[in-house]
C-alpha cells in the first residue's frame, strides 16, 4: 500500500471517529430505514401506493406505471417486503452495513425510475435518498473492503463496555421507531407528515436522553 493510500485511509479514520460524523450517520440510518418502512408496508398489505386508480392514465405516465406493478400482486408485495427488510436492516445500526449493501439497488431502481417517468420534484428525493446511501456505503468501506479486494484483510474493531452500551442504546432506538413506523401505517394512517414528526420526536428524545448518560458516566 502506497504512502498516499495509507494517509487517506488514515484521513477517513479519523473523520469516521469524530462524534458528529457518527451521530449524523446513526439518524441518517433511521431516516433512510424509516422511509422504506413507510413505504413497504402498504405494498406488503397489497394496497396500491397512490390512492388513485391509474390504469386509465397513458401508459407512458407514472400513475399507470404505479398501476401496473399494484395488479402484479405478488411482485408488489415482494418489493414492499425487501424494503421492510433494507430498512429494518439499517436502523438495527448493528447490521446496517448489510442494510446499506441491500438498500442501494432498490434505491438505484427507484431514482432511475422516477427519473424515467418524470416524476414532478420526486427525482430530487429518491436522488438525495441515493446518494446518502452512497455515503453510508463509503462509511462502512473497511467492512466491505474485502469483498472487492481479495488482497484485504478485515480487523473487527474492539468494542469497551461502553462503546457496547453506546450500541446497545441506538439499536433499541432504531427499534422503536421501526415498530412504531410499521404499527403506524398498519393500524393509524398514512399521513407521511405525522409519521415523519413523530419519528424526530423519537430521534431528538433519544439523542437528549444519549448527552445526559454521557455526561453522567
């Protein structure tokens, strides 16, 4: 490994440890996670996405499109249930490298597809939704370094007693807004904006609750 690589890799190590950096990637999980949650469990219940029928719009026009994958009954529900999956994966924090490998081509699906059928404004999301994916691969490369370098060899970072109590801490975090988000949108409503409250609610409950362990231990 060359000097310059060896100093990058250093660089990056140092970014992934500063507190920020790892707070800002813990809720980029849940917020990644949550948003295919919500959207998972209405195409696992077998209901279609939009409240309106499409299968008169023209065939090239998203509404149709979303039409279409609703009749393909099955198809619709698996799609829903490897979101559930992804997301469920990214907010456990535990396996969230394994849930950001499984979240990028459903991800990469969907933008193109938006991108395809000129969705108004929904591009700029599924986009955003994207390349934060991206990120949290790139923040897990040491994990998945060895999947594409043969010549790589993974060391498991070790974990204190604190830093296991810190994990323990954002798994059950994740958890609840995981349970919540599927109870929501099952038994509640689909209102993405109430969801969406609740979840930050959740997540700046939790973060205070996080500083003053800290502080106290």
């Amino acid at each position: 490994m060359g000097s310059k690589s060896i100093f990058s890799l250093a660089m990056f190590q140092l970014f992934r440890q500063k507190y920020w950096v790892k707070i800002f990637t813990i809720y980029l999980r849940y917020i990644l996670g949550g948003t295919f949650v919500f959207a998972s469990v209405v195409k696992i219940k077998g209901e279609r996405f939009t409240h309106d029928f499409g299968g008169d719009q023209p065939i090239n026009t998203a509404w149709h499109y979303f039409e279409t994958m609703y009749q393909s009954g099955f198809y619709w529900q698996f799609i829903g249930w490897g979101q559930l999956v992804a997301g469920f994966l990214l907010m456990t924090q535990r396996l969230a490298t394994l849930g950001a490998v499984m979240y990028f081509p459903i991800i990469l699906n969907i933008f193109i597809v938006t991108v395809s059928y000129g969705f108004p404004g929904t591009p700029i999301i599924t986009g955003l939704l994207l390349v934060s994916n991206i990120y949290l691969l790139f923040y897990d490369y040491e994990k998945l370094k060895p999947i594409v370098n043969n010549n790589a060899n993974y060391v498991s970072e070790k974990i204190n007693s604190n830093q296991k109590g810190e994990s323990i801490f954002w798994q059950s975090l994740g958890l609840i807004m995981f349970v919540f988000s599927v109870l929501y949108v099952v038994f509640l409503d689909r209102d993405a904006s109430i969801w969406f409250i609740v979840n930050a609610l959740i997540g700046i409950i939790g973060f205070i609750v996080h500083k003053i362990k800290s502080k106290l231990s």
